[in-house]
C-alpha cells in the first residue's frame, strides 16, 4: 500500500504543478455550466418568481373588421406573446432576419367569411403563418393562441345582432338544406336572445375555454423550485472530466514516447499495478474535481441533493472512476499524442451529445433515447439529476452506479491487454 500511494502521490503532485491548469480544470466547467443553465432555463428572475420568455410576433391586419381588431388586441395582451402590428414586407423581413419568430397575416375579408364559416364547414379563410423554420417550437404555441383568440373574436361578432342579422341573410343564399337552414335559424335566434349583451349588460359573450388548467411542477419539494442550473451542471461536469480524462490518456503517450514507462518496467512493478495507480490517481483528481464543481453549483446557483447524499457521492465516484480507466484506454490504443487527442476528442463528444449533457434526452427521437442507454454519459447524467432536483431514493442511483462501474472495469481490463511500455 505504501508503494501504491507513493505512485498517486506522484500524480496528484504533477497535478498541481501547474497551478493555472488546475485553475481552469476547476473555474472553466463553473463558468460554462453556469451561463448554459442561465440561457436554457429560459427565464428571468430568481426562485418561484421566474416569468417564461414571450414570443416575438407580428400581426399584420389587412382585414381592419371587428373580428381582426379582436384577434390583434386578444393577442397583444397575452402573457405569452410579444405581439406588435406590421406591415406585410415589414413583418416578412423581421422573420427572414430571425428578429421575430412568427408572422400572423390576417388576410382582406376575414372577418366576414370567418363569421359566415362559424357554423358552416363550407369556405372558411385562411390565416398565412411566416415562420422562422429554427423556431418550430414556438410557431407551434402561436398556432394554439391563436386558435383561442380568434374563436373569441369570431364568436363575440357571431352572437352579436349585427352578427346574427349577417348569419341569418347568408343563410339565404348557402347551399343547405331546408331542414339544415331551419335548425340554423333556430339556432341563431337562440344565439341572439342569449349573447346579445354579456354579463351585467356588457359587451357580447364570446365562446372560451371551458377549462383552466392549474400547472404543477413535480420536483423533489414544493418549496424548492426546479432549476435550470442542475441539468446543466451535471452535462458539463460530466463533460470535463472527460476531457480530463482524454489529457490523462495523452500525457500517457508523451511519457512513453520519453521513454518513462520503459524505465517504470525495470522496477519490480507489475503493469498492473503501475496501470492500477494511475487509475487511482485519475479517479481521485476527477472526483475532487466534481466535488468542488458541485460545491459551487450549490453556493451560487442554488442546486440542491435532494435525493439521496449517498447515492449522489456514489454517482460521482462512479463516473470518476469510468472517467479515468477511460483514460487509460486512450493511452493503450493510442499511438501518438497528437493523433489521438483529435480522435478522443471528438469520440467524447459524441458520447457527450448522446448521454444528454447539451440537451436533455427527451429532446431525441424515441429510438435514439433507447440507443443511448448504451451511452456511459447518459447513466452518469440521469443518476446525477435523480439525486439532485429530481430527489430520488438511494436505489435509483445503484442502476447508474452499476453501470458506470462496469464500463471501468470494461476499460481497465481492455486497458491491460493492449497496454504497451514501449513506443512503436
């Protein structure tokens, strides 16, 4: 034991040597998880008061009736929304130079055929959508809003008298049968004798939402909102210690191409216990690395272990140890440093990207999201985020620590068998 910790001492003393590496191995993974929490919380504020970010939209009303002026102040009052009137070219180029997400061209006659397709399926009018094709997300929640308003707007000019009057003289000319006009007739008196004036005589009723929806947030504990910053903590910290990981493996290749690994094999040291240490001495810099990360995650930005401490400390320990024994593989299928830092690089982010450590996994397509279980990063990401905002009992960390350590041992092993001491 004496020797084995003569080894790591060795190693975490050339650590920190470098005192401006260290430096940034600790503060970069902070800074970086930090702004990525702030920019994909999609908020503003602190705590239960955060407001979500509303959507830029024109509304361009070439129509100028009741029913477009009610689409358009409906609209530019919802909380969602940042909607503002333009001009047809005007609102194009706003989405054509990203400055908006969605355009809403309310086209000349749309209120009178609106009103007129109210009750009937026959010729009802369009509504153009210029969208920007990157925000699909948000053309799809102004596609529901407006849906809202415009069958506020309709049916208030709908059970209007003058609306009535209009139904009931188109009703003259529309291709219907008479048992079908005589219903809608009926109806429409019904229509005019109930919504002619709304609620203590004022303006005419209008058709809503028969429901209200109550969100709630299910988190670890009601007083302890869901924050941002935990998913983004646990992809870069994830994601850095990879590359930690990866500078490991190649400053493995440097020594043995400096002939220091065939001056270790003239010691009574087995490969082994040589490749043992080094593995030690990784997984303890890695998990002190994600210790201190994750100390400032929760001093500054608030994320909390909810779940279980243990199974949190067990999870980081895990992926320290996967990280590094990682590392080692680098080293032995290497051949030169410089060949192999591209090719490590880009294998890492790759399983960064797929483990869910940019974006979370529920963004991928339903395939993808099984294919990744196969993913080291994707077990490291989900036990983290369980025992941080999600607050899930130990047991839910021993599949994510079960795992990780089995690819450990999977690296280490393979590892051993294609370790070289000497370079080519």
């Amino acid at each position: 034991m004496s020797t084995l910790w003569a080894v790591v001492r060795k190693d975490l003393q050339l650590f920190l040597t470098d005192r401006r590496a260290v430096l940034m191995h600790l503060v970069a993974p902070v800074v970086i998880a930090g702004f990525m929490g702030f920019v994909f919380s999609g908020s503003s504020g602190s705590g239960g008061d955060r407001k979500p970010s509303r959507v830029a939209v024109r509304v361009v009303d070439q129509d100028g009736s009741a029913i477009s002026r009610g689409i358009a102040a409906g609209l530019a009052a919802d909380a969602m929304l940042e909607a503002r009137p333009a001009a047809r070219e005007e609102a194009r180029e706003d989405v054509r130079r990203g400055r908006v997400a969605v355009a809403i061209v309310i086209p000349p006659g749309f209120g009178q055929a609106a009103g007129a397709a109210l009750f009937r399926p026959a010729g009802k009018p369009e509504i153009p959508l210029l969208y920007d094709p990157s925000h699909s997300a948000e053309r799809a929640l102004v596609e529901g809003l407006l849906t809202q308003h415009a069958m506020q707007a309709v049916s208030r000019h709908a059970f209007s008298p003058s609306g009535v009057e209009e139904q009931m003289r188109s009703l003259e000319d529309a291709p219907l049968e008479p048992a079908r006009k005589a219903a809608l007739r009926t109806l429409l008196a019904s229509a005019a004798a109930l919504g002619a004036t709304g609620p203590g005589g004022g303006a005419p009723a209008a058709m809503t939402l028969p429901y209200s929806v109550r969100a709630e947030a299910v988190t670890a504990s009601a007083q302890v909102p869901y924050s941002g910053y935990a998913h983004s903590f646990a992809g870069m910290s994830v994601q850095f210690i990879l590359f930690a990981g990866i500078n490991m493996g190649v400053a493995m290749l440097v020594d043995r191409q400096r002939g220091v690994w065939k001056r270790l094999r003239a010691a009574p040291l087995s490969k082994g216990f040589v490749l043992g240490a080094r593995t030690l001495s990784g997984a303890l810099i890695g998990f002190t690395t994600l210790c201190v990360v994750f100390a400032a995650a929760v001093a500054i930005f608030g994320v909390r272990v909810q779940g279980s401490l243990v199974g949190f400390v067990g999870v980081l320990a895990a992926f320290a140890i996967m990280a590094s024994t990682l590392g080692l593989l680098i080293a032995a299928l290497g051949r030169t440093p410089e060949a192999t830092r591209g090719v490590s690089i880009f294998a890492v982010l790759i399983m960064v990207m797929l483990g869910g450590a940019w974006v979370p996994t529920f963004l991928f397509p339903a395939w993808m999201q099984r294919a990744t279980l196969a993913v080291p990063t994707r077990w490291a990401v989900d036990g983290i985020e369980a025992m941080t905002w999600r607050g899930l009992p130990l047991a839910s960390a021993v599949p994510a620590i079960a795992v990780l350590l089995g690819f450990a041992v999977l690296f280490e092993a393979l590892a051993l068998l294609r370790f070289r001491w000497e370079a080519d």
